[in-house]
C-alpha cells in the first residue's frame, strides 16, 4: 500500500518534471484553456485598444471596497445588521460601493465560462445596492416587511454572495497575473 501511494506522488511529479511549462503548451494541451479565446471587443478609452480589458482603471481599493460590500449586502438581514451599518461598527457605504461598481464596468462583455458576463452581476448588484440604500435609510425600526423584500429582491445572502463569481473570474482572466 505504501508503494502504491508513493508511486501516485511520484509518477505526476515526474510527468511534471518532464513537459514543457503550461504557458508553452497550448489550449487542448494543458496550457492557458482562455488562450483561444478573444474577448468581445470593447472600446475601453484611455488609448487601450479593442479587446483588452482597461484594468488600469480598477484599484485594489475598488477590488476592496467591492469585497467588503459585498459581504454587507450578503448580511444585511435584520435590524442588528442595518445598526452596525448605521453607526459605523461596520464599515459600508453605498455610495463607495457604488463606485466601486462604476470602476469594475470596464469588464463588461469579458465573461469567462462558466461563469457568465460581470454585466449581469454589476447589475444585480447596482439593485441590491439601492435596495440597501433604502433599508439604511429607514428610522429605527426597520419594518419587517422591508427585510423581506430585500430577501425576495437579493434572493438571499448565498445568492448576494455568488454573483460576485462572474466579476472575479473575469478580473482573473484579463487583470490579474
């Protein structure tokens, strides 16, 4: 038993070992799977071309407040939540947020399969945000009714959490590396 575990750590390390880098071989081969692939073209301004993703325009500050915002909204449940929020424990707003969803539009048509168009997320999440922005806005208390609209709208904080795949892996595949 032990050789044969020791046989299946050391045969892919070997292989391994033995081809060319990924970035040498191509797609089909264990190379980069997106190598073939040419985005929809998208005039981005700032003199980068069509089909090159402007990420010069997207921060890490953006990716952060982005990140943290998503995890409010994903939260933002009940009237502990909208407190925390309202009184600064903590850190959202929406109009930061909002910013930061202005900055990630220089994705728009880049999808990457499976995940979809970051279109469609912005814009789910440009929804989700102004139905924050009322909920924040309220007095104490917030109506329940309003909590479950906001559920209904988000579709629940699993949902609010996996829209953001979309843009993370279209950031990945023309951003990051």
């Amino acid at each position: 038993m032990k050789k044969l575990i020791a046989l299946a750590l050391v045969v892919p390390l070997l292989l391994a070992g033995c081809s060319s880098s990924p970035s040498a071989r191509g797609p089909g081969m264990g190379g980069d799977p997106f190598a073939d692939q040419s985005p929809v073209g998208n005039s981005t301004g700032a003199g980068v071309p069509d089909g090159v993703v402007d990420c010069a325009a997207i921060s890490q500050q953006n990716l952060l407040d982005f990140s943290y915002g998503v995890q409010a909204l994903s939260q933002l449940n009940d009237q502990a939540a909208v407190d925390a929020i309202n009184d600064g424990s903590v850190p959202f707003d929406t109009d930061g947020f909002t910013d930061s969803l202005v900055q990630l539009h220089a994705l728009d048509g880049y999808a990457e399969s499976p995940y979809g168009d970051p279109i469609a997320a912005l814009k789910y999440y440009e929804d989700v945000n102004a139905a924050a922005s009322n909920l924040l806005a309220y007095g104490t208390p917030v109506p329940e009714g309003e909590f479950t609209a906001y559920t209904k709208l988000t579709g629940g904080s699993a949902q609010v959490l996996s829209e953001q795949a979309a843009i993370g892996a279209s950031y990945n595949a023309n951003c990051a590396g």
